[in-house]
C-alpha cells in the first residue's frame, strides 16, 4: 500500500519532514470529490436522524445525568426503588442538541424532604415558561414549548423556587428544593420539517472530511477512506437516533480529535525522528509509519474514551478543588501538614496520621487546568497526552538498550493498549499518571545519556527532572529513589569501567534532587512522622492489622488475589514474557547497563509487591513497572520470532505468527473492553 504524502522523489514527510509533500497531500485531497460528498452526506444524514419523533428524555438520579444537571444533589432512591435527585432553590438541566421543533416539556417531581407545596418556576432558556406546585408523591407537570423558545436548538430548563434548609453533618446548611426524577421534551405530531441542532450538524459536516484526509495520510486508498469516512457518519447518524443528548455533546469533541489527530501527526513527523537522530537511535520509514499507528490507535481509544461525555472521573472533583485552592491563593494551606488537609492519611485507614502529599501539581499543572477547553476536560486531555507519548519513549528505550526496531514496535503496542493504562485516566490520580511519566523519563533519559552524565548541560537536566519527580508525588519519590540508589550499587558491583566512571555524576543528580526536595517540601513532615504516622502504623502492625482499611491476607491468599488484578489490568501475560526477554538484553552488547536499570527496575516493583501485602499501596508499583514490562515484552517476542527463523519456522501464518497476534489481540480487546466498562458501567448507579 502506498503512503500518502510520498513526494515525487518518494520520500516520507516525516523523514524528515517535508511541507511540500504535505500541501501536495492536501491538495490531493480537496481535488477529490470525496470530501465534499461526505460532507453532503453528513449534511442529509444528520437531518435524517432529527426527523425521528424519539422524545428526548433526561432520567434525573438515573445513573446517567451527570453531564446534564447542575446545582443538584446527589442521586438518591426511594422507598420504592424510584430515583430522583433534590434540586436546590435554583437547578438547572441541559438537554443540549434536541433540535428546535413544537414540543411538549414534561417535569416529573415531588415536594422537599419537608413536604412543603411550594410553587417551582420553570424558565426555558432564560423566558418563562410556567409553573407548577408539586405534591406528595411524583408527579408529571407538562408545559407547551414553542419552537422560538430553544436557544440554537439547544434546551436549558432552570427550577426556581424556595428551599427548605437542612443542616448537613458538618453544621454547615444546604438548600433542598424539590424531588425530580424526569425531564422530557415529546415532539408534537405533526410538527413539519425539524431543524438539526447546529453544534452536532457542523461537527458531523467536519467529521467526515477530517477523518478522509487523516485516513488519506496514513496512506489509505482515497475510496477505501471515503467508505470509512461514510460508515462513521452513517454510525453517528443512528447513534443520535438513539442517545440524541449524548451525541451532541460528543460530535464537537470527535471532531476536534480528529482535527488534533492530524495535527499531531505532522508534529510528530516533524519533531520525533529527529529526536530519536539526536538520541543515537535511527528509524526507517516503514517503522516509523507502524509506530505512528499505534500511537495513533491509542489517541484514538485513549481520547476517545476521556472525551466521551460520561465517562466519570473518580477523583477530578477532589484534584479541581485543589487547583482551585491555589488559584484562590491558599497554596500553603495545602503545602504545610495539616491533618485536616491533603498530607492527612483517608479516613478509612482508621489512624490518626500525616503523609506528605506535594502540592506542587497544582502550581505546574495551572497552565494545563486553565487550557480553553475547560477545567473538567483540560487537564484529563492533557495528562492522556503524556501517556501517550510513552509509545514512542518506549520504542526509543528498547532500541537504546540494545533491542531491534521491531522489538520497539511491540513494546510500544504493549504501552499503548496494555489495559491498566485506561485505569489511570479512569481514576484521575494526575499526580500518580504524571510523575510516573516523568520518573519513566528520567530513566530513558539517563539511559541515552549515560556515558555523558558528566557534562553540565546532561547533568542540569538530569538533575532537574529528578527533582521534580520527587516533589509531585510522594510514592513515585520513593520508586524513583531507591531504583536510582539499586542503579548506582548495581554498577558499583558489576559495571565496567567505563560505567564505574559515570557512578560520581549519577549520586551527585541523586544527592542533589533528593537535597533540595528535602528542603523544598520534605523536611516539615520529620516531626509529624516521628510523632504520629510511625507510631500509628506500629501500632496498627503490633495489633495484626494492614495499614489503609485492608484486609491483612494470610500472604498466598494476598499473592493470589494480586494475580487476579495483573490479570485484570492485563499486565499479567507481559510479565511472564519479561523475564525471557530481559535475558536476551542481557546478553546484548548494552548489557551491563541493561541488567542494571531493569534488574533495580523490577527489584523496587517485586520490593513494593511485599510492601502491599501490609501497607495500601492501590498497586501503583504496577504502573510503575509497566514500561520495563513493555520493553522485556517486545524484547522478548522479537526473540521468540528470531529463534522460529532460524530453526527454519518462518513464514507469515506459522505458530508463532498466531501466537504473537493472539497476545496483541489480547492486550487491545482487553484495552478495549476495559475502558468500554469504566464509560458505560463504572459509578453510574
């Protein structure tokens, strides 16, 4: 199959990156026909979907409404199994993309928790639209809406009324307003023609050509991307049949992945291959193709899945809370320890003690929280973005350590689909996802520069990153530390000269990071842990109990159980194939190095596996450990496919050609799978 972009002279444009081939590309493009039909297409096919008479129904308190209300409280049920949320004196609900048509608004709703009749005012995009006094039990109150009352084809329905005050358990008091389960619009038969929604039909009209070109470039033929091109908008076009409230939100973020897409695509063409030259590391054109598609391929489930409007972020509430701490200028209050603050342990853990918790994040992390495309998506985009450049660190790490570039690919198809990597963004835990990128970097970087530790500028660096991995999180400080401390005893014992030589430079970063951390932020939290957490926690141990609401497993049980979770996360298989394919580095001429990076790797994992079995540690000594699983792994497969050459087994549809499909097939499925449940399942009861 041909590449797109290929110049006259058949060069790539991401070899180096040529822009004149990518203006012949585009031109190629708006020459054809095809764009224009898809946009025409998408044009009729989202009018086609709005001419369904489906109602357009948001169940309030049912599982899946939290894109579409404020100023409600949390999801309650009632006696007979009916949910419902309180609203306050003032809620609102967003039914956005219902297209402008006559219709009818129904409100299914009770009185307060005091059973109170007290009228509810119901305004429609800012106009009056009625009221209504709800009664005991729930009720439907319907009202005639007009078509000139939508506002772009888009509802926001405002319950105004007065609330009963309730004192919480903290003595603070909240405003309850009415019960409400349902809000309705029902199209009124006979309307005529209905109008699309405007941001879904402009999003849709972009979607389509946006993903012919982004195809077109990667190489697919110009039919093949426009019969793509037709089933996604034939899929969107049925998909807003269905879940109409859910598309609209969706389409404008599809269309700005695929626009990102594309335009990381040329950045990566026009900035990685050079990086990788300046790195001692070269890749050819077909390679750098194949890993542009699994990075690709992992934007596309990894964003895809961030943007989708329900997936829930579990902690982005209590992280936004801190930002907006420090906005508000309360940074100290989150730096200095207060049991009461972030450095308190969780209240489940059942002690009264401090860990430090750096807050730094939340001062780095501004520019990224602040970015346009608003706080709740902002950051999540952000931190997917880090996540996914580990495909490529991946790929560059295993050719650094001595391993082939299709043992890069691999590795970086491990990276990029390996399942628990979803989980990360599933949680929100940024300052784990993003000082373990920065720990992950600091370990590639001092890999490729190894032999230059010594140099001012290596250093600096160097001892920069360092340091700001150990003030983003307090974990990764210890991962990182004590793989740095296992790297440099490694090498004192079994490096060779010319590794012995760089030993002074790599204790000085450490020394050095670790130094002005301590004094940064650390040094406060001496007193406290000498007074309350060590105590604490001897007490909880001298007691039998594990330390953070655990169950203290006899240890074979606790092994077993942890099995079952690496089997979840799908790390499970990679790390059966590392072992195989750390010896095969091993015995590759970076040896020494190698053994020693990966060899303090996997000892701090296996170190804070045992850790576990006592202290909640949330497994993050997995997501630690999970780049040197990717690069053993697709160490490991190449080997096994170089022996099968070799013993004379070669050839396209033998064994293990099936073998390694049927592991790579496993890692995506489960990838896929994973992230499906965390959108459509996880927290929406």
């Amino acid at each position: 199959m041909a590449l797109a972009g290929m110049g006259e002279r058949g060069r790539l444009p991401g070899l180096p990156w040529d822009w004149r081939a990518e203006l012949t590309t585009v031109a190629r493009g708006l020459r054809s026909v095809y764009p224009y039909l898809l946009a025409l297409a998408a044009a009729l096919a989202l009018t086609l979907a709005y001419q369904s008479p489906r109602p357009t129904v948001l169940t309030v308190g049912g599982g899946y409404d939290a894109p579409y209300v404020r100023s409600f409280h949390e999801r309650e049920v009632g006696p007979t199994g009916e949910r419902f949320r309180y609203a306050t004196s003032a809620s609102r609900t967003l039914l956005p993309g219902v297209g402008g048509r006559p219709s009818t608004l129904s409100v299914t709703a009770a009185t307060r928790p005091d059973g109170a009749p007290q009228p509810v005012r119901v305004v429609v995009n800012g106009l009056p639209l009625g009221e209504f006094t709800p009664t005991a039990g729930l009720a439907t109150y319907r009202f005639a809406l007009p078509a000139a009352n939508y506002s772009y084809d888009d509802l926001t329905v405002d319950l105004i009324g007065a609330a009963q005050r309730v004192r919480g358990p903290d003595g603070a008091t909240e405003a309850y307003g009415p019960r409400v389960a349902e809000v309705r619009v029902d199209p009124v038969a006979g309307g005529g023609f209905i109008k699309p929604a405007a941001r879904p039909f402009v999003a849709w009209v972009a979607i389509a050509p946006l993903l012919y070109f982004l195809l077109l470039r990667l190489g697919v033929p110009p039919l093949a991307a426009a019969v793509a091109g037709a089933g996604v908008v034939a899929a969107g076009a049925a998909a807003t049949v269905v879940q109409r409230l859910d598309l609209a939100l969706f389409a404008p973020r599809l269309a700005f992945l695929l626009a990102l897409a594309y335009l990381l695509l040329i950045g990566t063409d026009l900035l990685v291959p050079r990086l990788f030259a300046r790195g001692g590391v070269a890749i050819d054109a077909r390679a750098w193709r194949i890993l542009q598609l699994l990075f690709l391929l992992a934007l596309g489930l990894k964003l895809g899945g961030i943007l989708h409007p329900q997936l829930v972020v579990i902690d982005q509430r209590w992280h936004a809370k801190n930002f907006e701490e420090v906005l508000q200028g309360r940074f100290l209050a989150l730096y200095r320890p207060d049991p009461r603050g972030i450095s308190g342990v969780p209240e489940h853990w059942g002690v009264q003690a401090q860990i430090p918790y750096p807050p730094f994040l939340y001062v780095f992390g501004l520019p990224f929280y602040l970015w346009p495309l608003g706080k709740e998506l902002s950051i999540n985009l952000w931190s997917g973005l880090l996540d996914l450049s580990r495909v490529f660190l991946v790929f560059y790490l295993v050719r650094r350590l001595g391993g082939s570039a299709r043992a890069g690919l691999i590795a970086a198809f491990v990276m990029g689909l390996t399942a628990a990597t979803f989980l990360l963004h599933s949680w929100g835990n940024y300052p784990t996802t993003i000082s373990l990128w920065c720990a992950f970097l600091f370990l590639t970087l001092l890999v490729a520069n190894f032999q230059r530790l010594r140099r001012p500028p290596v250093f600096a660096g160097l001892l920069a990153l360092l340091t700001l991995t150990l003030l983003l999180y307090t974990v990764t400080a210890a991962f990182i530390g004590l793989t740095t401390i296992l790297i440099l005893a490694g090498l004192a014992w079994r490096g060779g000269p010319d590794e012995r030589r760089q030993l002074p430079a790599l204790a000085g970063i450490l020394a050095g990071a670790s130094t002005i951390a301590f004094l940064a932020y650390y040094v406060q939290y001496v007193g406290p842990t000498i007074a309350q957490t060590l105590p604490a926690f001897r007490g909880e141990i001298a007691q039998g109990a594990a330390i953070g609401g655990i169950e203290r497993d006899p240890f074979p049980l606790y092994a077993w159980r942890y099995l079952g979770r690496l089997a979840r996360y799908g790390v499970l298989l990679s790390l059966l194939l590392a072992p195989l394919g750390a010896w095969a580095l091993l015995r590759g001429p970076r040896g020494r190095l190698a053994g020693t990076v990966l060899g303090a790797w996997f000892a701090v994992f296996a170190l804070f596996f045992l850790v576990g079995a006592r202290l909640d540690m949330v497994d993050k000594e997995v997501w630690f450990i999970l780049p040197a699983v990717a690069v053993c792994a697709g160490v490991a497969c190449d080997a096994t496919l170089d022996r099968a050459r070799r013993w004379g087994l070669g050839g396209r549809w033998r064994l293990h050609h099936a073998l390694l499909a049927a592991y790579l097939g496993s890692l995506a499925w489960g990838g896929i799978a994973l992230w499906i449940f965390r959108i459509t399942v996880v927290r929406h009861e």
